[in-house]
C-alpha cells in the first residue's frame, strides 16, 4: 500500500490536512492590518494576479505506463541535500505572526530539510536566527540601506554565522505605493521604513562586484526580470539568479514570474543557477517551475500563512503536504525524480484547453 510515496503524512499535526486549512486558520487569527501585509501588492496589484495566471496558464503533458513504484522529490543545492526543491523566501516582520519570527521559520524549515532565506528587516536578526537553527540551509538577504561598509559588515557577518549564501534584493529601488495600507493611513512600526532608502535608490552593479571581489560566499541577486540583466548579471560571476517581481509587491504591472523565467532560463545557459518565486503556494507549481529549468523555487506568502496558523509546526507541516502534493504529481507525470522532469512535460494552457 502506497509503496510509491516515501513521506508519511500526519507526523506533526494532524490538523492540517491540505494547504488551504493554513490559510483560512491564518484568517480567522489575524487582524485586517496583518491579513493585508500579507495578501496585498501594489496599485492596481495587476503583477500579483499575473504571478499566479502565469502559473495556471502551464498546463502539464503527462506520461503513463513508467513504473513510478518509488518517486525522490530530493535535490542536490548548495552542496547539500534538500527534501525539496524549496527555499522559504525572504519575508520581513515576521514577528507580527510568531513572537519568535524567523527563527521558527528556520526551524522549521531546517527539522523538515528545506532551505530558509532570512530578511534582514525582520526579528530576531541574523545571529539570533543562525543560533535557533544553526544546522538548516541558511541563506542572508540584505536590503542595502548603508554605504559599501554598511554592506560589508553584513555579508562578514553572514560568513561568521555560518549563512550558505548570501542575497541581495535589488527590486526595490523605489518603495512601492501598497495601496492597502495607504488606504487604512497604516504604517508598520518595524525595520522596513527604516533610513537609508535613499542607499536603496542608489544602488547600481559596483556593490555586486564589491562582494564578488571580496568574499567567497555564494551570491545571489534578488529580482531579476529581464534576460539583459541576467546576461549582466552572470558577467560579474552572480551565482544565482533569482527570478522576482516581489510577489507583486513593487512594479505594478509586471509579467508574472513563470513568463519571466523562460528567457532567464535561455540567457544564462546554466553559468549560474536559478530560483523563481511569485504565486507558488502547490507541488504542481513547484514541479512547473523545475521542469521549466529553475533549480529551486521561493515560497512568501503561503509560508506567511502557516507561521500564523501554526509556529513552527506549521511551517514542518506546510512542507510535509507541498512535499506530498510534488510526490503525487511527479508519480502522475511518469518521472521519478525532478532531474527526468523538462519542458517536455508542460504545455501553454488557457482557462479551457
Ligand atoms: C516579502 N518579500 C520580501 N522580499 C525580500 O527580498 N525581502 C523582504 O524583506 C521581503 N518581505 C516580504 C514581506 C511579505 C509579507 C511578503 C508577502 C513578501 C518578497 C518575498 O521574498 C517573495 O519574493 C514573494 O513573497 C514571493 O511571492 P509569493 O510566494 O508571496 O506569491
């Protein structure tokens, strides 16, 4: 019985039974103002539906008759072994959902196996952080608010506490207009409207090469949207590209990330590695993603939701069910395994065909 599947469900909590049971908990616990940090993007928030049409517009083109007796959902990253090909994004204030913030998402992420990417506008800080989970696949994303010092002192920081890797967000040049909050007059008090905004502003390739030519540790640039800059990007030795518009929470009207990655995909012709996030909150979205020639792909929002519903169980259980749902469809497509998955298995799709 269910030889093919090597995750048994039901080990952490046995009250989440589906991804969607996160969200309506998450509902139910959080107040109007939380609820909206969350869920909302900029203006007209066109780039954040674009984020998930994007996604339900790849149909799959499955095979049959493959013995799938026995299906790997693991990966092979940053040298390390992965349950998933997950990196639980970066996402700041997360003290609103969990008094411990990003160290139960550390935790969380590092009892299951997948990867964390720790904001550096969010509690308890990068030490405190590495300290809760000091053997998880940690990962430093910095918002540049501070001259080359100010940068430096972080990235030498990242390399005491042991940090896998190293990422800059460069998609927030300008604070974007959230028009939720606009709307309420509702300023977070944390970190995010910090000083320094005007370093963001600033920001150009000479601080990309600043860590390329003083550290060692992997980099990754956070953002990126157009081959052109992925091409640049890859010239300076970035190692990871990271495919974004922010969840639809900086550039309106942007393509959604799944159109992006094609020509990101073509453009760096494995010289660096990539990861894609917007919109992924199913195994089927993480197996598009795969197929379509990311290496690893980013989860915001829904881990948002399952830290609020549940701490740090939640997050385990979160990536127990995604962990389920890939299994399943990778065992449906006839692969066992993401390195036999290409674009062959997908399709383009309307609503219809
Ligand atoms: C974010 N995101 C983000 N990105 C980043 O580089 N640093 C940060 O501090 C934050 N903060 C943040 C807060 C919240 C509440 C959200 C929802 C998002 C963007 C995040 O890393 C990621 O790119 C998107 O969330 C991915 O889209 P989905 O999965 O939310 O649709």
């Amino acid at each position: 019985e269910a030889g093919w599947r090597n995750v048994e469900l039901g080990a952490s909590d046995e009250k989440f039974q589906n991804l969607h049971e996160f969200i309506r908990k998450a509902r139910a616990l959080l107040n109007q103002n939380a609820w909206d940090y969350i869920v909302g993007g900029t203006e007209t928030e066109t780039t954040l539906r674009r984020n998930r049409m994007a996604l339900d517009e790849i149909a799959f083109r499955p095979r049959v008759l493959r013995d799938v007796s026995t299906v790997d959902a693991s990966v092979e990253t940053f040298g390390r072994r992965l349950r998933l090909p997950v990196v639980l994004a970066p996402v700041g204030a997360l003290e609103i959902f969990d008094p411990a913030g990003a160290a139960s998402v550390a935790r969380g992420a590092g009892r299951f196996g997948a990867a964390h990417m720790l904001s550096s506008v969010t509690e308890p800080g990068l030490e405190k952080t590495a300290e809760a989970a000091p053997d998880a696949l940690r990962i430093f994303q910095l918002y540049v608010r501070g001259d080359d010092a100010f940068v430096e002192d972080y990235v030498s920081r990242a390399v005491a506490n042991r940090y896998t890797a190293f990422c800059l967000t460069v998609d927030t040049a300008h604070y974007s207009r959230r028009e939720r909050d606009i709307a309420k007059r509702y300023v977070r008090e944390s970190r995010l409207r910090a000083t320094g905004g005007d370093h963001q502003k600033a920001l150009s390739w000479h601080t990309v090469k600043l860590i390329k030519d003083k550290f060692k540790l992997p980099l990754i640039i956070k953002g990126i949207a157009t081959a052109e800059d992925a091409q640049i990007a890859v010239d300076h030795g970035v190692d990871w590209i990271y495919v974004s518009n922010h969840g639809g929470r900086q550039l309106d009207h942007g393509r959604g990330a799944m159109h992006v990655l094609p020509e990101i995909v073509q453009a760096v012709k494995g010289r660096a590695r990539i990861m894609v996030d917007g919109g992924f909150c199913r195994g089927t979205d993480i197996v598009k993603a795969i197929a379509s020639g990311a290496d690893l792909v980013g989860i915001g929002r829904l881990q948002c939701w399952a830290l609020a519903a549940a701490g740090e169980d939640g997050i385990l259980r979160m990536l127990e069910l995604l962990e389920d749902e890939v299994i399943r469809t990778l065992g449906l497509l006839g692969v066992t395994s993401f390195a036999e998955l290409d674009p062959s298995y997908l399709h383009p799709a309307t609503a219809t065909n």
